[in-house]
C-alpha cells in the first residue's frame, strides 16, 4: 500500500511539472535590455528604433516579457508601443527617459496601444522637458492652437497596472487614458510648476474601472480629471497642490451619450490648490449625465475653492462676450461626505446648477471648513440645486 503511495504521488508530482511546462507558469520572465539593442544613455542620442525594437521582440515572445530600461538618461523624441502580444508585459523603467526639447507639435510622446496585461514600474523619470514648449500654448486665446505632447498615454489598454514612477514637466498631461479597463495607478509622483498650462495629472476618458491610488499630484491643471465615459472611477489617497484639484469634466461638449457614472473620490487632501473637489459642465452645453458621485473624507489646506459644482464654466472671452447660457448636463445623485480643513477663500462651498437642469440629490453630510482670511467666516452659495444636509455643516445655509 504504502509503495502505491509513493508511486501515485510520483505521477502527480510528474503531471504538476508538465502542466506548469504547457502553461508557463513558473517559467522566469525572458529580459530585453534596450542597451542590447543600441540604446545609449547619453541624454542626447535618439533612442526610439531601439526601444521600439526591444518591445516587438519582447510582444512576439510566448512568454512573460519585461523590456529592462537601466539606470542612465535616455533620449526618445517619439514611440508607440503596441500590442496585442503574446504574453504579459512590463515595461520597467530604472533610468530616466528625456522628451526632446525641438519637437513640439504633436500630441503623444510616449504611448502603449491595444495591450493587455501591461505593467510599467521600475522607480524611474519620465522628464517630459516642458519648459522649452509651455509658452506655445496660447490655446485660451487661439482656437487653433496646435496640440503639445502628452507624456505617458493609455489607448485600448486593459487589465494593466502603473506603479512606482515619476513624472516631471509634462509638456501637456502627465497620463492620458482613452478606452481603458481594469487600470491600476498607484504610487506614482506627478509635477510640473502652478502656472505651467494645461499640465494635467492624469486626465481620463471613456475608461471604466480606473483606479489612482496612494499618489502625490501637483501641476499646472487639474490634478485628476474625469470627462465624458468615465465610469466606476476610484480616486483614493492622493495629495493634489498645486493644481486645479480633482474635477469630474468639463462635460457637455461633445459625446453626448458617453456618460460619467459611479465616481468616488476619498481620503485625499488639498494642499493650496486652486480647487478642491470639482464638476464642471460646459455652458452652453449639449445633454448627457452625470450621476452617481461620492466625494468623502477630504482634507482641505488652504484650497481656494475646496467644494464646487460649476455649470457655467466657459474660460474662453468668447463666452463673455456671447453671455452665458444654461447647461444641459443633469448632474445627480451626488454625495459630498466628511470634507473638512481650511479654505484660502470665503466661499468654501460654491455649488452653481443649471437652471434648465437643476442637480439632483446633492448631499452635504459633515462638511467643516474654515476660511483663514482675517474677521469672517466661511460662507455658502448655492443656486438650483435640489438635495438634502445632514450632520455638522460649517458653513451652513445653503441646502
């Protein structure tokens, strides 16, 4: 008994192996080091046929794959990365990447494309150099103002994860993600100086289930936005300042039926930003939703504006000049929960619904927030907004 025992282990012992063979788990991922295929790490030379080279050789192989970029400073002036590919990747990034300082129109830098599987980690830079570009962006008085480069975008990217980079001057957005599922952001550190234009931190679109996680943001925009199509968004952890704080649109303009559905924002703090918590809708704008929005547990430091909904937002002279008119977005079911510290500005709630489309079902649960200026306290505006308070509520009067 006991020798047919050890025989029947033996035979599955045997068959683990040859299944753990067939499948490849277990099997050590395969390295591709850009270095070997011609990459220099001079900062100066162009390195893009080279890292374009290691991931197609990475991508054909059947098996996990990690395309190695070590320590030193590599140029890329431009690079897509595209799938699908054979086995999971990782892009890991040890060294510094250099965005070039003499190609300015266009609007990727960097970008993976139709992966799946996809991670990109390694404690490395991505220095978009946005110093040499930022003072051609002159799209607030130039409707055809030319497009700069994101840093890092996301297109048909699903199941993946980025962990554990920096990046630093961002020409335009830090991160864009368009039609993504199942995306992990965490860790991630994200800067460029307040008055550098339209330096977003991560700016999402069409995407659903996102999650940005334990991060550290501060540009020239928004810190995280969310526009048409982002649905099942989860932003946790995050310090934003400077910036524009983390805004749910502008919505309205465009993709009417792509609606912003199930957004939750919670345990972030707001270090001198020029916004806190944020909706904005275009106006005038064409019909869509927004609904289902839960901002909680927020830590405010000095925010100019900690809470907002905006449903006049137009910054262009043209708006001024045609007058304002309605927005046509509904905003619904909105939770504003736990959002406490203090605001640089004496209005420290601003909540500014359409009059065509009140919002509906707007909370404000335990809100405290104090105003730093000298002799008064934090106050309250409201305007079309159907909803309900409940809890301490500093400042009050509003709903």
């Amino acid at each position: 008994m006991a020798i047919f025992n050890i025989s029947s282990s033996l035979v599955f012992l045997l068959l683990s192996c040859i299944a753990i063979a067939v499948t490849g788990n277990g099997v050590p991922p395969k390295f591709f080091n850009v270095v070997r295929y011609g990459a220099i790490a001079d900062g100066t030379t162009d390195n893009s046929q080279a890292f374009l080279k290691a991931w197609k050789d990475a991508c054909a192989y059947n098996g996990r794959s990690r395309v190695w970029i070590p320590n030193g400073k590599f140029l890329l002036r431009k690079a897509s990365f595209e799938g699908s590919c054979n086995g999971s990747m990782a892009f890991l990034i040890k060294g510094t990447l250099v965005a070039p300082t003499d190609s300015f129109f266009t609007d990727t830098w960097i970008a993976f494309r139709y992966v799946s599987g996809l991670t990109v980690k390694g404690g490395g830079t991505l220095d978009g150099q946005g110093q040499s570009a930022w003072h051609y962006n002159d799209c607030k008085t130039n409707s055809q103002c030319k497009p700069l480069p994101v840093t890092l975008r996301f297109d048909f990217v699903k199941n993946s994860k980025v962990e554990s980079i920096e990046s630093i001057n961002s020409k335009s957005s830090h991160f864009n993600i368009f039609a993504c599922e199942n995306m992990n952001i965490s860790r991630v550190k994200l800067s460029a100086p307040a008055d550098s234009p339209n330096t977003d931190g991560i700016h999402i679109g069409t995407s659903r289930n996102i999650k940005i996680s334990k991060s550290v943001i501060g540009t020239g925009d928004d810190c995280v936005s969310m526009v048409s199509g982002s649905q099942s968004i989860e932003v946790n952890g995050v310090a934003c300042g400077p910036g524009h704080g983390i805004s749910i649109g502008s919505l309205g303009r465009g993709h009417e039926h792509e609606y912003v559905k199930g957004i939750t924002v919670a345990n972030c703090t707001f270090i001198g930003s020029d916004n806190g918590v944020r909706i904005k809708t275009w106006s005038p704008s064409s019909y869509s939703l927004a609904s289902g929005l839960v901002f909680e547990n927020i830590k405010m430091k000095n925010t100019k504006n900690p809470v907002v909904i905006d449903q006049y937002y137009c910054p262009s002279p043209h708006c001024y000049l045609q007058g304002h008119s309605s927005s046509a977005v509904q905003i619904q079911d909105v939770t504003f929960k736990n959002i406490y510290g203090v605001s640089s500005t004496e209005v420290a709630v601003n909540l500014q619904c359409s009059e065509a489309m009140p919002c509906k079902n707007v909370k404000l649960i335990n809100i405290d927030l104090a105003y730093n200026g000298p002799g008064k306290r934090a106050t309250s505006l409201c305007s079309n907004v159907i909803g309900s308070s409940y809890g301490k509520l500093v400042p009050g009067g509003c709903i």
